[in-house]
C-alpha cells in the first residue's frame, strides 16, 4: 500500500488511470488511485485496440490475456450502402512494424478488469473507491487532493505528483482552470448492440466496417459476442425518442430489413466532442485521456490515444520521480497534445467527412481515392501505418 507523500495520486480508474498507475507500479513508484464509483464499469464502451496498444500492454502481460477474450481482426473496411465494399485495409503490412499486426476487439473492461487485479495484488498500491476528489491544489513539494465520501465524510491525500485521468469532466482539469478548446458534433450518436450476425448476412463484410450514404452512414464493429452499429441521429429529439424500442427497431430494420425483431442487448445515445485540453501539465500535476482531448469514435482513437498518454507520462515521469528536472514533463504535453490535434482529431474528423458526404462528385472523389491507396502496396502501408496510430509515435521522436 502506498505510504505518506511518498507516491503519486491518479484521480480516475479507468483504462487510462489503471495503464498510468500500473506503469508507474512496475517502475517502482507507489500510487493511490482514486475512483469516484463504488465499483469499476464494466458496461460496453470502447472495444478497439489497434496493434501499438497491444505493443505497449505486453509490459505487463495482459496482452495475451485481451485476445484470448478479444477477436483478432486483421482487416477493416470502408464500404458503400449501395455499391458495397469500396476499400479493405489489410494489417498484415504491419507485419515487423508490430508485434501484433491487426486491430483486436475486444470490450474495454476486460482491460480494466486485468489491470486491476495487478493494483489489487501489489503491495505499493491502494486503489480507493466510492471517493470524489473535488479539492486539488500544489505547492513546491507536492500535491494534495481533498475528497469526499457519498456519507459526506472527507478525506486527504498527498503525493509528490498527481494525474488526472478522470474523464470528459474532469475535476481535475477544472480546478487547474484549464480551457477544453474545440466543438461538439452537430449530431447524436446512437450506438446500439445486438446477437444479430451482420457477417453472415451482408457479403464480404469485415469485422470492422465503415458505411457510406448521403443519406445515413453507419459503422458495424463486431465484438466477441456482438455486433455494434452506429447511427448519426438527429439532434433535436429527446433521449427518450432515440431510445425507445420501436425507434430503435426502425433504425435496424432501415440497415437491414429482416423477418422478425432485432434482439438489442444495450442502447446508448451520446454527444460528441472534437476537444483539446490547452494545456497537459500544470506544475506536478499532469492530464492524460479524456481529460486531456475528446473526439469522435470514428476510428477508435480515444482510448488507445489515452493508453499512449499514459505511458509517454509515466516514462518522463520516472526520470522526474529519480531527480530530473520537472520541467522534463513538459515535452509529454508538447508531444502528446500534437498527436490529439493532428492524428487522433484529424483521422477520426477525416473518417466522419468520407462518411458523411452528401456531394455525388465528392463522395466519388473520396471512394477512388481509398481504392487507389488499397491498390497501391506503399500507399497502403503508410495508411495503415498512420490509421494504426504507429507513425504518429514515431513522429514524437522529433518532437524536442
């Protein structure tokens, strides 16, 4: 169990805040990490890692774990409603630049679940939940963190750092004062799971696929047990009118008309932010994921992105923590805010306006320029690369 200030506090355990806490664990740092909910979520969130995650996550052997209970898929598509598949991306070209060539699906809480076991097993680890930290200030030695219980009881913590990984909301990064610069996307993501089997109804489907239509696009993720669909929906209706049964019912059936209801075993309706934290370190006190950037899920950036934060941090911040100068953590913000405005951002913005477009020439624009990189083996290893978040990485290095 971490003792006295002698250790750093990670506000928020979620992927990020459990990646940053094990890291820092297997560095030889204590950590006290601090969850807001009684209990961590296991609900149906992000369900993508791309193979530079999985890189990362083999340091402390979950990896195997993940596509044990995961799908290994090595291709993705962009495709049309009407005239089908337009582009499929192979990972395969990965092949040496990774050792793990291929996106795998698989639900984020069996991440969440795995690392946990590893902060629960450790004796430099306290993880500490069904507390809020709503208090944070620092002085020249440390950070203290004020938090208080459901019953109205407060705690304090101390630590020589602290990160906040506590999500969109950040309580973190709002009591730094911190401007979250950017937009919200005009429409309303409805995001819907089902037993149904796409792959077996729509010819030469992958796993994972992107759909253009000037009149709706979607995208069908497949997951271990599930297959999940993504709608744009109008955002002048209630959250009751998007998530009603027969809504939700007549939204399948226009994807796919078919005898019989779909069987629909989780429905969600979200807002969607293209958001960057204009600042990542603030003294001893440091943001990563989505508190730091938020985008939109075209392209499944956000966690990964937030699992890339975590490890940059928790790297600077071992040199810092064995007598660097703090001013070190600076290039973790000028290299990770790069990659949020002009990878993650970018790429998931780019996906949405291939999606999206309504313009015949445009859209036949977009479509011949997929088919031309596909056939193209160089042009089509820098995509992937690139869509992979590998080259971003690579790019930090010059990044001073």
């Amino acid at each position: 169990m971490a003792q006295g200030d002698e250790q750093v506090i990670v506000v928020g355990a979620g992927p990020v805040g459990l990646v940053a806490t094990v890291s820092l664990l297997s560095r030889g740092i204590p950590v006290t990490l601090l969850e807001a909910t009684s209990d961590l979520a296991e609900d149906l969130r992000a369900s993508t890692f791309h193979p530079p995650t999985l890189d990362m996550l083999d340091r402390f052997g979950v990896t195997e774990q993940l596509i044990a209970q995961g799908l290994i898929c090595p291709h993705w598509q962009f495709r049309d409603r009407k005239e089908g598949v337009i582009a499929t991306f192979d990972l395969g070209l990965l092949e040496g630049e990774t050792n793990h060539p291929y996106r795998l699906q698989c639900e984020q809480w069996k991440l969440t679940r795995a690392l946990r076991a590893l902060v629960d097993d450790h004796p430099d680890a306290d993880l500490v939940t069904d507390i809020r930290a709503d208090e944070i200030a620092q002085d020249e030695d440390g950070v203290t963190v004020g938090a208080v219980r459901e019953d109205g009881s407060r705690e304090s913590f101390r630590g020589r750092f602290l990160i906040g990984a506590d999500g969109a909301r950040s309580v973190v990064r709002k009591a730094l004062g911190v401007n979250f610069e950017g937009m919200t996307i005009p429409e309303i993501f409805l995001s819907l799971s089902t037993h149904f089997r796409y792959d077996q109804a729509i010819p030469d489907l992958a796993n994972i696929a992107y759909v253009s239509d000037p009149e709706e696009w979607l995208v069908l993720l497949r997951t271990p047990s599930l297959w999940r669909v993504l709608l744009p929906t109008d955002p002048s209706q209630t959250d009751a009118e998007i998530l009603d049964p027969e809504h939700v019912e007549a939204r399948l059936q226009a994807v796919l008309p078919k005898p019989g209801r779909y069987d629909v075993v989780h429905k969600t309706a979200y807002r969607v932010h293209e958001r960057v934290a204009e600042a990542y370190v603030q003294g001893r006190i440091f943001l990563a994921g989505d508190a730091a950037h938020l985008n939109n899920p075209l392209g499944g950036m956000g966690m990964n992105g937030g699992i890339h934060d975590a490890m940059n941090l928790t790297e600077k911040l071992e040199a810092v923590w064995h007598g660097a100068e703090l001013a070190a953590m600076g290039r973790y913000e000028r290299q990770r805010r790069k990659v949020a405005l002009e990878t993650v951002q970018a790429q998931a913005l780019r996906n949405r306006q291939i999606l999206n477009t309504t313009d015949p020439e445009e859209r036949r624009r977009f479509h011949d320029e997929l088919r031309a990189t596909v056939a193209d083996p160089a042009r089509h290893k820098a995509y992937v690369m690139r869509s992979s978040m590998i080259q971003s990485l690579r790019d930090l290095e010059e990044v001073a």
